[in-house]
C-alpha cells in the first residue's frame, strides 16, 4: 500500500498516557482513530469519516487533518505540527 503523506507532521502529546506520537500520514492517522484512539467521541467519528472521504480523493486532505487535530484535542492531546 502506498501511503499519502498529509504534509507538516503532527505530533500529538498525550501526558495523561505518557505518550508522544507522530503523524506523517492520513492511514497511521486514520489506524489510531480505528484502533488506538482512547475514547468514542462525536470528533473521532467525524475524523473518521473525514480521512476515509480524504482517501477516497473526495475531500481535501487539509479538511481531514483539521478534523483529526480536533478529534485529538477531544480526546486529551495537546498537538504541534512542523515542517
């Protein structure tokens, strides 16, 4: 499988879990929000829904990486993203 590089990386902090993760692409980010991600909320299934759209080239990957970002803050993790 080729993967889609979403542009700047994301790195989510997750102090409450003690965890630092990068994001390079919308699947890893896509495989947290199936398989990782620690609570059910409304964000995360926007999210969801969202990278799979950005995916399917139906969407904007930008829109799909704005989705994630707010589906972490929901979720507990303070975010920064760098060149």
């Amino acid at each position: 499988m080729i993967e889609v590089n979403w542009g700047e990386t994301i790195t989510l902090y997750a102090p409450k879990y003690k965890k630092i993760e990068h994001f390079r692409t919308i699947e890893k980010a896509q495989y947290w929000l199936r398989c990782k991600w620690p609570e059910m909320t409304a964000q995360r299934s926007e999210a969801l829904l969202k990278t799979q759209l950005a995916m399917d080239c139906l969407i904007p990957v930008g829109e799909a990486k704005n989705a994630f970002i707010t589906a972490a803050h929901a979720a507990g993790y303070s975010t920064r993203t760098a060149t």
